[in-house]
C-alpha cells in the first residue's frame, strides 16, 4: 500500500457504518419506472400537448429517481484514496481494490449516462409533434434507461456486499494511539483489558478469521488510547493460519500503536516461558512495531521484567497506566 497522509482519513470509521442500502438493478429500474408510470397529466384541450408533457415528466421523473439515488451511493462509499490502509487491506482481501474501484467508476457512468439520455430524449421529444411519436421516444428512453442499469448490475451487487461486509469491520479506530495486547492464552490479556478500561469495551468478529477482537479506550487530560485484545489472533505462531489469515491479521501493522506482550512467568497459563519467547519473537518480527513486555501475575511469580502487573492485587497497574499515557503522547507527537 502506497503512503498516505494520515490526516486525511478523519471519520471514515463512523462513515463506513453509514452507508445507504444498495438497490439490485431490477429493483432501481422498478422503483424509477414505477413512480414514472404514476405520473398522468390533467385535461388539456390540445391533445398532443398533454401528451408531450406526460411523456416529459415520465422521462425526467425516472431519471429523478435513479441519478440521484446512484450519484448518492458513489458519494457515501469512501474512495479508496480516503480509506485508511487498516481498511483498504480488507477490501483487497474481499473483493479486490480494482474491482472496488471499478464497480464506483461505472456506478457514476451509469449516472452521468441517464441524465445525459434524459436530456436528449426530452429535446427529442419537444419537437415530436405526433403523439404516437412522443410515445415512441419515451419508450425508447425506458429501454435505454434499462440497460444503463443492467450494465452495472454486478457492479451495484458488489458494493451491496461490500456495505454489508464494511459494516462488520470491526470498530478500530487506526487513528488513535493503540496499545495491541498479545501473548499466549491465559497468561491474562482480557483481565488487563477489563482492568485498564473498567470493563468498558465492545466486541466485534476479526474479518476473515473465526475470532473476536475487543476493543476498549482509555482516557487522561484529553489524551484518548484504544486498547485492542487479540484473542486467537496474536496468541499463537502464524504458521498455524492459511493465506487469508495472515494477511487479514498483517493489517494490524497500518495501525497508529504498539503492542504490549504479556509475559506470564508464573507457570499457570500452562506455556512455557520459552514458548511465550518465540512468540515474542515471531511477533516483532512480524509486525515491526515498537514492542513492550509487561509481566503478568506478580502477586505469584517473581519479578523478572521491567514493567510488571497483577490483576488481583493491583500492583504495578498505576505504573503501566502512566507509562501507556507517556507513550501514547509520543505517538502522537511522532506520527508513530
Ligand atoms: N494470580 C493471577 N491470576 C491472573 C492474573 N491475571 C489473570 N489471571 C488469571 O489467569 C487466567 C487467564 O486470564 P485471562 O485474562 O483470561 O487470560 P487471556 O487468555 O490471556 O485473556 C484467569 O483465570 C485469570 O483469572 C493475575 O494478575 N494474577
Ligand atoms: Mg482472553
């Protein structure tokens, strides 16, 4: 993924949760047509003049309904340009970015090209001067009408999943310093989380993998952290993963944040201080990011790291709370 200017990305998060429904074709060309079909003009003595007019207002009514309704959905999905990387990542793994692209490019045509149409057939439609001929063109204009909108029929399918799988990304901001908790199963990453958030967190499905991230926020003097617990995401060797795992859990790394790695040198997580070290070890080099240990349960093991915590008695969680605001500061100031 190309460098972008990180500025640029504020509100997509909240704007990816509110995108419009997205119409199949037949269901736009139904709902255009249909409200057309309603339009009947009063009495006038002139004959071909209601005619024409009827004809006009059935012409720009359909065309009333379906640009403006595929303008909307090209403005309410973000481009690419203005997606964060953290979610760009997903769109690639799911539908391909071109493809993303392309489905916007000829949803916007598909605009352009009614009203253009529109336009036309209407100009046509003043000079007619017989009715069976203003009939004719506004028929015309409805086959027409059609298969503008059929022609991007896949297009408007793609971005309806691509709504609906949006939607579900889980609520991480990639913008705010983020603390990405890891390390082994049971060495006591959900007891910090609910330590350091006061059990103030949500819970969403990490896309394309059977796992669920928490997510949870922190905040001091104004400083706002996000604190994200991984579980079944970085508590075990990537290796064990297929394909779309690992790249779906490399997106970690277009986050703003570091990761705390949780030691537990107590010998109850049922994992060897060994086998937590190569995960370590994989972890860093994985995602080539600042990387802090923190040692858990010390109200039953010795204190072997610097910085070092326990979940039942407290101990060292006001030390860890200053350190996380201290560097959450500096990742602000450093862009990283
Ligand atoms: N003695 C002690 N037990 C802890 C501590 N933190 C967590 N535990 C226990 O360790 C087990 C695993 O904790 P959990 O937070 O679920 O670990 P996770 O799998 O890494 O999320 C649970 O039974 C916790 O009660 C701690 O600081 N001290
Ligand atoms: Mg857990």
């Amino acid at each position: 993924m190309g460098e972008k200017n990180r500025g640029s990305y504020k509100g997509t998060v909240k704007f990816l949760r509110f995108i419009p429904t997205v119409l199949r074709s037949d269901e736009l060309i139904d709902k255009s047509l249909k409200k057309a079909a309603k339009i009947e003009e009063p009495y006038d003595k002139i004959f071909e003049n209601r005619v024409r007019k009827e004809n006009i207002d059935r012409i720009a009514t359909a065309e009333s309904v379906a640009a403006p309704y595929l303008q909307r959905l090209v403005k309410r999905f973000p481009s690419i340009e203005k997606l964060h990387p953290f979610y760009e990542d997903f769109i690639e793994l799911k539908f391909g970015v071109d493809n993303y692209k392309k489905a916007l490019n000829n949803v916007n045509w598909a605009s352009e090209k009614l009203v253009s149409l529109a336009t036309e057939n209407i100009n046509e439609l003043k000079k007619a001067r017989k009715p069976f001929q203003m009939v004719e063109i506004r028929k015309k204009y409805y086959g027409r009408f059609c298969s503008v909108i059929e022609h991007i029929s896949d297009d408007l399918l793609l971005l309806g999943q691509c709504r609906d799988f949006l939607r579900k990304l889980p609520e991480i901001d990639p913008l705010l310093p983020t603390y990405i908790i890891a390390g082994m199963p049971n060495v006591g990453k959900s007891s910090l989380l609910n330590t350091l958030t006061m059990n103030n967190f949500k819970t969403a499905s990490y896309p394309f993998t059977t796992q669920t991230v928490f997510t949870g926020f922190m905040e001091e003097d104004g400083v706002r952290v996000q604190l994200i617990d991984t579980p079944g995401i970085l508590d075990r060797p990537m290796a064990e993963r297929n394909e779309l795992e690992r790249r779906s859990i490399l997106s970690l790394k277009d986050i703003k944040g570091v990761i705390l790695f949780l030691m537990d040198h107590s010998g109850t997580s049922g994992y060897t201080v060994e086998q937590q070290e190569k995960l370590y070890l994989e972890i860093k080099d994985t995602f080539h990011k600042k990387i802090y240990r923190v040692q858990t349960k010390i109200d039953i093991s010795t204190r072997v790291e610097d910085i070092a915590i326990s979940n039942v008695n407290k101990e060292g969680l006001e030390e860890l709370r200053n350190f996380i605001f201290i560097h959450a500061g500096e990742m602000i100031d450093t862009g990283y």
